[in-house]
C-alpha cells in the first residue's frame, strides 16, 4: 500500500509513530501542502504539484487545516482517492457557528453558541455574566478568552476588534477539559487545566475512557457519525452534576503520548484503502 501524508510536519508524533509502523511493508509519503498562511490560495489542481499525476497513493490522512491543505485534499478526492478526514468534515470542525449548529441540531450536549461579526461588535452589548469568545474561524493562535466585563473586552478589542467571534455563556467548571480522542471508534483521554483556568494550561494528565462519568462516551462516539469523522478530538467539561457539555470539536488533533493511536490510525489507513481502494474520480 502507499499511504500519503498531507502535512506540514511529517515530524509530528503521532504521524512518525504511524509511518513507523507502516514502512516495513508499505510505502509512506509526505506532501507538504506549503502556504501555511490563512489567506494564502492554492494552485488550481494542488493534487497535480504535489503528487504528480497519476501517481496517487491508496489513502491520504490530512493532518493539516490551511486553505492550501483542503484544496490539495479537494483535489485527491475529486481524482478519486480516499482522505482521512475529508476535506469536507476538516472544513466543516474550522468554522465553529456551522460547528454549533450541526452539533445542536443533532441532539449533542454541545454549548450554545451566537455568533458576532466582529469583537468589536461585542462590544456594544451589555455582559450581564461571563462569556467565552472565540475566533469564529478555528486556527493556530486562535482567540479564546474568558470575558467578565468591559474592561476585559476592551483589553481584547486592542488586538482582535475585526476578528469574527463566537459567544457562549461561561460554564461554571472545575477548571478540567476532558481531551477525548477518537480513532476509528477508540476512544483515548486525558486530563488537561483548561486554557481559562486561573495560571492556564498545564501537562495532559492520563485518564483511562472507562474512567469518564457514566453516558459521556456516548455522545462522543456520535460526533463521528454526525461530522463525518474518523479522527477527531472532543473537549468536554463537567457542567455539574456529571453533565458533559462539549465546548470543542476538533479534525485530526495530536493525540500526544496515548498508547495504542499509532497503531489504531495505522490499522485505519490500511482497512480505508483496502476496502475502498482508488474509487472513480468524483464530478
């Protein structure tokens, strides 16, 4: 089999444990889809540049979410390979109003979410508790920020005032994201102090799946069937009483140091080209 990477860091942990595995006996590529800038436009046919034609691999894991990076994936499926996530289900994780949206039409306990224009939009509305504001867009380097009053929005508005932004109502918490990740239906976790807790984050801490309050796996594992996802990452928070609230949804994260991921993504990309091969090209 020939398994093609599309990243820029075909160094990451998770992709060089995989390709480990699989390089005995199988051919293992990296495609760099190059421009990592957010605004940043691909070639018309990326596929052709970076694989050359005719040259396709049996299946590709998109472990990169640049403009660059979904046209080059776009353009592998539309030449009829196989891509884990597609292009389609990465895009869809990156906009966090479709992300809600989907979420909660789908009966998942995901947080409300409003979308706002801009920051400085926000600003003009009275905060009668705390929120979260985030980038609408999700991305490296991303706005994410508890906000308690004026003062604190307008600290913010000094370097983010036109970024689009979504809104949702501060959940009291312990301070704890509970990281699930999903291959193929494997759940993985851990422990990790969330980026809005008092010093921020610290170590992933281990925790064991069946470790999770009773119910919470559920609704994880249906986050794949609802955004077509293979590989994903969930955050969770406890919203009292042992009520998961899902406050992010991720495409292809890390999955750092958990014992077992190389070897389920590996067995993925093999049982995705096995079982579909090289369909025909799609219109």
């Amino acid at each position: 089999m020939r398994i093609g990477l599309i990243t820029a860091d075909p160094g990451h942990q998770l992709l060089a444990d995989t390709a480990e595995l699989l390089s005995p006996r199988h051919e293992v590529v990296a495609l760099d889809p190059g421009g990592h800038g957010a605004g940043t436009q691909a070639p018309a046919d990326p596929s052709e540049d970076a694989a050359g034609p005719g040259e396709l691999a049996d299946v590709y894991l998109l472990k990169a979410r640049t403009p660059r990076a979904l046209a080059l994936a776009r353009s592998l499926e539309r030449r009829g390979a196989p891509v884990v996530n597609s292009a389609a289900a990465t895009a869809l994780c990156q906009d966090r109003t479709a992300m809600a949206e989907v979420a909660l039409r789908a009966g998942l306990p995901f947080a409300p979410t409003r979308t706002v224009a801009s920051l400085a939009g926000l600003t003009a509305e009275r905060l009668r508790h705390p929120v979260v504001v985030k980038s609408r867009h999700s991305r490296r380097h991303d706005l994410v920020a508890r906000v308690d009053d004026t003062a604190r929005l307008r600290a913010l508005s000094a370097d983010w005032a036109d970024e689009p932004v979504v809104v949702q109502d501060f959940t009291p918490n312990d301070g704890w994201d509970h990281k699930l990740w999903v291959i193929a239906g494997r759940v993985f976790a851990a422990l990790r102090r969330s980026e809005l807790a008092p010093g921020g984050r610290g170590p992933s801490l281990p925790l064991a799946p069946d470790a999770l309050p009773p119910g919470w796996l559920a609704p994880v594992r249906h986050v794949g069937s609802v955004f077509s996802l293979e590989v994903y990452g969930v955050d969770l928070i406890d919203a009292g009483g042992g009520a998961p609230l899902i406050v992010d949804i991720n495409a292809f994260p890390g999955i750092r140091g958990q014992a077992g991921a190389p070897e389920a993504l590996a067995a993925l990309a093999l049982r995705t080209a096995e079982r579909g091969g090289l369909t025909a090209p799609r219109p």
